[in-house]
C-alpha cells in the first residue's frame, strides 16, 4: 500500500508540473524547482524502502540531476555553441554555401537549408538557427519572396538534423543516458544515424517541396507582399514643450497630425484615454502610444516637417548635424542575450550603441506600458534608429539579430576558425571513443574560453538557465518514476492495451504517444519520461530494447506541431509571421509521416 502511496503521488506530481509547464502561469524555471521541492518534501517525510529496510531513494537523490553527466554535456555544448555564435563561425560557412548558388535563388535557400541540417547534427540547433534566419531573410528580400516558408522549414529541418548523431540534440543526450542507468544498453556516437537518415530523408522532402506550398496558400491571401508584411510596432511619443504635436487635437478616435497611424492610447494628467477619443488637445506631459507599421514610420521620418521626424530625431545620438546617414533597423532579441528579461531603460542599449529603440513589436500582446519599464524578451522585435555606421556596428552585437542584411553582409570575425577548430577537435574526440562525451564537451568548452574565443560572461550567455532547471527536474520525475514503480505501472496497462501483441503494433503506438506528448509538453521532459517505459516494454515483449529506444529519441524529437514544442519554433514565429495554427497545419502531417516511416523501418531494422 505504501508503494502504491508513492507512484500515485508522484503521477499526481508529474501531472500538476505538466500542467504548469503548459499554463505558463508559472516560470518554467519556478515549475522545475517546485516539482524537485516536491519529491524531496516526499521522500523526506515519507521514506520509501524496501522490504529489508534499505531506503531505495531519498531526498538527496532529486539533486542527482544537476550533477547529471548528460546535463554537464548539454551546458557544456551550450556554451561550446555559443562560441561559434559568437565567433561567426556558423555564419561563415552558410555565406559561402549560398554565394555557391546565388545564380539561382530556389537552389541557394536548399544549400543554406542543408547546411543548417548538417550543421544540426553536430550542434544545438538553437544558434543554427539564430544565424540563418537573416541569411534567409535578406535571400527572401532578393528575390521578392516572403520568407515565411523558408523560415519554418529551418526550423523543422535543423530538428531533424539533430536526429542523427548522439550530440545532435539534448533529447538524445538524455534518452543515452537514462538508457545508460538503466543498465540495458549504451547508443553510441553514431547509434541512432541509420534510421536518422531514414526519417530525415523523408521528412526533408515534405519540408522542402511540399510544406512551402501549404503556407504559400496562406499567406497568398494576405494584402501585403512586403517584406515586413505590415508588422506593427508600438511607439512611445512623450511631449514636451515646444513638440509640434501640443495644441493638436483629436478627431473622430484619429490625430489628423499623425495620419496614416493609430493611435492606441492617451495618458493625459494621470488618466489613461482609450479609443474612441474625441476633441481631446494635446498637452505638454501627454504620452501617446502609437501603433504603426515600419513602412509608416519610414515614410514619416523621410518628411522634414513630420511631428514624429522632429520628435524622435532630437534624442538620437549623432556626430554631425546631418541626419542624411540615419537608418533604420528591425532586430530580434537573441535567446541568451544580455538585455533579455531587462527593462529597455536598463539595459543601456543607447549608450553602447548609438541607436535608439523607438519601437516594440511582440506578438503575444499590444503593448500600453512606458517602453523605458517594458522588460525585454527573447524573439521581441525592435525598431531602431541610428546614423549608418551606428547600424552597422550593430551587426556586431551579439545580443540581438539585425534582420536587414544580405547575407554577403554578415559579420565575420578573426575568432571563426579558432572557434571551428576547438568544435571539430571536440566532435573527433567524442565520435572516435578516446573519451567520454562528456570530457570531450566539457574540454571544449573550457578550450573556448582560455583560447580567447569567449570570454567568462559571454561563456555564461551560453548557459540556459531554464534547461538546466527543466531537465534536472525531468531527471528527478524520472528517477522517481523507477523507483516506485510507476514506470512499470505504465508500460504494463500500455501492454494490456495490445494484449500483449505484435512488437511493431506496440512500437508503432508507444511512438505516437511519444510525439503526441512532446508537442504538449518538452522533448526533454518526454525523453526523460518516456526512456524508463521504453526499456520497460523492451523485456516485456523480449525485444531488442534499442527499437524502443531510439523510438523515444525520435519521437520526442517530433516537436514540429505547436510553437510551444521547440525553442527554434518560438524563434522563427515572430520574423515568421506565423500564427498558432500555422505549426498545427504544417506540422501535424510531418509528425505523422515521421510517426508512419518509423512504424515501417523500425520493425524490418531492428528484426521484430
């Protein structure tokens, strides 16, 4: 009975965490550390043991996970990718790949697509993508297409890239080792790549030639062909005395001054005016908060006698009294950047760039708050301003991604070959057995920093604080799983679902659960979860337990169908345009494709 106590305690754990983790009414980070609370609260209080006695797990085994020798690879990867990020490395190699093909547009966007596939095998395909999506976009400007296809196929097409190699993704770092304690088998560097080409081959083609056309449908509706497709940013325009806009009055829920643009709200005197406001003056001390496209702020600032002109160009830093060699620039703010989860009027970016932030986009929310007190996230996009040689120089920051380039324009940095020396000798290393993963990762990340590739803090941008706290906390729900039984519970009323049937008919449905789970969830929690029920219906079918294995890897990597599955999704939504159910559209048949050559391969691969 108090075996039973513990394994439906912590269903009830596991439960509660899913929930919040896909509520987002907590911080995934707070989630992860309440769900370790949790289980340590648990077996402090109520010990379980075995029938000798002998306490099977306790409190301080929840922490096992941050000393996890797959969670020290995965931080140590990060940070070995954020020194090819920071170096240019990645970017160098796709240029030159593009600049191969540039006579024909279609055949550039398959090279950097590949490249990025490739690339994706041996990296976190976080920073892949963070570095092609310019590319991309510039090569989309070039040739008046939208870039919207070709930014969600990076995204699905650097996730099946990492199917292929042991170091392609977390997901498989994770699965190899909780396979690993569980003592049945050990995947090699190169384990899972033969059954990997086999998915990624099929699912490149849907990627590249038919998902293109299913959001070209869509977007053919759309009125604006533009690049920047009508995006709108919010404006903060504060009057002082003096502003051409005082003594301007409203009209009909419009301001005539500012003619083309919405107006989305007043503070006047403490008061905030919302829409319809009519016959209201302007003052000193008013703050407007504007909505308006870039092509509408463009076209505004090129009037002399514009109100928004004469505003926003007396605070823009300069050297001269021209303001010919003023530009203007869409950025996106990097995963990891120094000026995420920051104040915009704490994060000094006028002072260290000479540009100034004069628009927010976020597509979660409008946003009615004093830009300086908006706290920046990751995939928020900024409109700045700023003489030409401060634009450019910003091609530089690292914190953000300027998305008006072409790609001949990218930044190249003395450090690239360096940094792609340090990550060979690591993948070499780590492939060839000479040593653990682990080592090999740990060293390279270490090399980078004393070789002077990175620096301590910008080594530090690399460590994701939300990864390390998720997947030690799906480590824990994990190890709690094992040790009272709940994943023995699972896996056999799974079994009785089939009547213990035909292997392929089990693998083949334990799949689909996986990747059905993983679009709600994380791929790392799944993997985490999903590996111990894995081995478990292994040895009560008496199979190869690799087939389940790998399944779970796989599987678990089939986070193509909501935004919220994959951080790659989240990065690409915003330049993207893309609604929710734009992934649900796509990305729903790919999982089932995936799902459907895995069911057929598997059994003939692996002999059930």
């Amino acid at each position: 009975m108090e075996f039973d106590m513990h394994m439906w305690i912590g269903f009830a754990v596991i439960g509660l965490a899913t929930l919040a983790y896909a509520s987002e009414r907590l911080s995934m980070e707070l989630t992860s550390l309440l769900v370790i609370l949790s289980f340590m609260l648990l077996f402090t209080f109520a010990p379980l043991t075995a029938t000798d006695g002998t306490q099977l797990i306790g409190s301080s085994d929840m922490l096992g996970g941050f000393a996890n020798p797959a969670l020290i690879t995965i931080m140590a990867l990060l940070v070995m990718a954020q020194g090819l990020f920071q170096s240019g490395a990645l970017e160098k190699l796709i240029d030159q790949a593009s600049r191969r093909a540039i006579r024909s547009p279609e055949l550039a966007v398959f090279t950097v697509l590949i490249a990025a596939m490739i690339a994706s095998a041996f990296l976190n395909n976080t920073p892949v993508v963070l570095m092609v999506i310019p590319v991309l976009v510039a090569m989309a400007g070039r040739t008046g297409a939208k870039a919207s296809p070709y930014l969600m196929a990076l995204s699905f097409i650097s996730i099946l890239g990492g199917m292929l190699t042991l170091i392609g993704s977390s997901t498989n770092l994770l699965v190899a080792d909780t396979a690993a304690r569980l003592g049945t088998t050990q995947l090699g560097f190169f384990e899972q790549t033969v059954p990997g080409l086999v998915l990624m081959a099929v699912g490149s083609l849907y990627v590249l030639f038919v998902m293109p056309r299913i959001l070209i449908n869509r977007e053919a509706d759309t009125a604006d062909n533009e690049t920047d497709s009508g995006r709108q940013f919010i404006i903060e325009l504060r009057l002082r005395f003096g502003d051409d806009l005082i003594g301007a009055k409203t009209a009909a829920g419009f301001l005539p001054a500012l003619s083309g643009m919405t107006v989305q709200m007043i503070e006047s005197r403490g008061a905030a005016l919302l829409p319809p406001f009519d016959d209201h003056t302007l003052t000193a001390g008013d703050t407007l908060y504007i909505a308006a496209t870039r092509r509408e702020i463009a076209d505004a600032l090129a009037q002399k006698d514009h109100p928004l002109r004469h505003h926003l160009m007396k605070s823009v830093p300069t050297d001269t009294n021209s303001d010919k060699d003023f530009m203007l620039a869409e950025l996106v703010v990097a995963p990891g950047s120094r000026i995420a989860q920051r104040a915009i009027g704490q994060t000094g970016f006028t002072h260290t760039t000479d540009c100034l932030i004069i628009g927010l986009q976020r597509r979660s929310r409008m946003l009615r708050h004093e830009m300086s007190d908006i706290r920046l996230k990751a995939g928020d996009v900024l409109l700045v301003i700023g003489q030409q040689s401060a634009v450019e120089g910003l091609r530089h920051n690292r914190d953000t991604l300027l998305m008006e380039w072409s790609a001949r324009e990218l930044p190249r940095f003395e450090k690239a070959g360096r940094a792609r020396l340090i990550f060979a000798a690591t993948v070499l290393a780590a492939a060839s057995g000479m040593v653990p993963i682990v080592v090999a990762a740990l060293a390279g990340a270490i090399t980078m920093v004393t070789s002077g590739v990175l620096n301590v803090r910008q080594a530090g941008r690399g460590f994701d604080l939300r990864i390390f706290l998720v997947v030690a906390a799906a480590l824990a729900m994990a190890q709690s799983m094992e040790a009272t039984g709940g994943a023995a519970f699972i896996s056999s009323h799974f079994l009785s679902l089939f009547d213990n049937g035909n292997p392929a008919l089990v693998l083949s449905a334990f799949f689909l659960l996986c990747a059905i789970v993983t679009n709600l969830l994380s791929n790392n929690a799944t993997a985490v979860l999903f590996t111990p029920l894995a081995v478990n219906l292994a040895e009560a079918l008496q199979v190869n337990p690799m087939a389940f294995v790998l399944a779970v890897i796989f599987a678990a990597s089939c986070s193509f169908a909501t935004p919220i599955a994959y951080q790659t999704n989240l990065l690409v939504m915003t330049p993207g345009n893309f609604r929710f159910s734009d992934f649900m559209r796509a990305g729903i048949p790919l999982v089932i494709i995936l799902w459907l050559t895995y069911s057929a391969f598997a059994p003939w691969y692996f002999g059930l």
